[in-house]
C-alpha cells in the first residue's frame, strides 16, 4: 500500500535527520515523484522547480553547507515545529529555525507514495548566497492563477459566498488557523465564514496594499502566494491545487496567529 502523506513526510524528516557529510541524498530524493513540480523561496529566491531542478537544489545546499561546517543532521534536529496536520494525501508543516528563519511552511501534495506537487517557503532575515540553481521554465497556467488572483479579491472582499463558489464540493483544507483538516460542503462554509468573521486580522494582513507579494506562481495544478507584511509582523502563505476551474485542495499558513477559527 502506498505511503500515506504523514508516512512520507516522516521518512523525510528521518532522512534528513541521519544525512551524513557524504550522503548522496537518495533516501531523501525518493519522496519525490519524477513528476514532481515545486514551487520555492527557502532562500529569499522565488524558484518553480522539476524532480532535476529539486535534486540539484538540494545537493548544492548540502555541499554549500558542508564547506561552512554546519551539521545537516543538528540543523534538521533543531528545527521547531509549530504546526503539522495532515490527510492521506496531503500534509502541511510550519516550523522556525532560529536565526535562519522564524517562519517556514512546507505543503506536499502525494501520489502513489511519493510527492508530485511541492510549495516550500521561508521568511528570511537576509538574501542567502546562490545556489547557481534557476527557476525550470515551466510555463504558467494562466487559468489556475487567475482564479487564485479571484479567490485573493474574494478574501479582501469578505465576500464569503464568492469563496466558496471557489472550491470544489469535495475539498480539502489544511490551514494552522484550524485544529483539524476540512474537508467538504459543510466544512467549506465553517471555513469561509471563520476567514472572515474569525480571522479577519490575518486576512486583513495578507490582502493590504501594503503586503509585500513575496511569491506568485502558478504551475499546472498548482498555485501559490505568499506575503510578508512588516508593519503588522506577519507572513503566510497559500497553496492550492486547481483542477477544472476550482480549488480541490487548500493550505493557507500564516506566522503569527490568534484566534483558531
């Protein structure tokens, strides 16, 4: 039977964990489907990223690290992770690694026990040095990041029946405002209606002319905006999963949160 999403993430962390110096990273790369499509910022660089863009990303970042003697193995153990909810096929981590990032959010998105779509965002303090790694020209799916500008616009004009006209029936949602996956009509609304009645400051946050758009990106199924905002100290980041013009999957992270809807 396939690896369920928190199966797999497991493995990952694990493998991470027991790199050593001169690991060729093969544990860890087998998450990945040969079809995976990625889209990142872990370094203050938007990149889209393929199964051979990823495996160069992440053997450069192990080389990179190794020559400024940091310890993969430590680094990974020291991680705190702060949110981590997850369903059979998807799962959804928010973690910080001081001083390297107080913010990072993680979404895969798993077929046949390994991931195909992947967002990865962290907030920054200063731009990292290159990896000499570009973004894979994948071209954009204009329709799939049109309708998530839409859902934006929705979300700025609490207009909570437009939002859920945006999903499909059987959607699912991650989100670190909630304590437990969403998934449904029913759901839906209680979603919808918490956005904007519950988390309004988030909200408010993320759709203020004044949010800096950190990441736009949409890549076949899958769409991604992330934003920081300093003047109210927040960030977040939402992925979604588009197929024949609705959202069938949701993972909407923000940093800083009060009130779980």
């Amino acid at each position: 039977m396939p690896r369920t999403a928190d199966e797999l993430m497991n493995h990952h962390i694990e493998s991470m964990i027991n790199m050593k110096k001169d690991s060729n990273l093969e544990e860890a790369l087998s998450d990945y489907s040969e079809e995976l499509i990625a889209i990142t910022r872990l370094d203050g660089r938007t990149r889209t990223m393929g199964h051979d863009t990823l495996t160069s990303v992440m053997r450069n970042s192990l080389t990179f690290a190794v020559k400024l003697g940091m310890n993969i193995e430590h680094a990974v153990e020291k991680l705190n992770f702060l949110y981590r909810q997850s369903t059979d096929n998807y799962i959804t981590l928010v973690a910080s690694l001081p001083p390297f990032s107080s913010f990072a959010s993680f979404t895969y998105m798993v077929e046949n026990g390994q991931a195909v779509y992947v967002s990865g965002y962290a907030k920054t303090p200063v731009s990292m040095p290159s990896l000499g790694i570009k973004a894979h020209p994948f071209p954009t799916n204009t329709v799939a990041l049109a309708l998530t500008e839409k859902h934006f616009n929705n979300l700025k004009a609490h207009d909570v029946d437009a939002l859920i006209n945006d999903y499909a029936d059987d959607a699912v949602i991650l989100t670190n405002l909630c304590n437990r996956p969403l998934e449904g009509k029913e759901d839906i609304r209680y979603y919808c209606e918490g956005l904007i009645h519950k988390a309004k400051a988030e909200i408010d946050a993320f759709t203020d002319p004044a949010a800096k758009i950190t990441v736009k990106e949409a890549v076949e199924e899958l769409s991604c905006i992330a934003f920081q905002h300093r003047g109210k100290k927040q960030a977040g980041v939402l992925t979604q999963r588009i197929r024949d013009g609705k959202i069938i999957f949701e993972s909407l992270t923000f940093q800083t949160i009060t009130d779980v809807i």
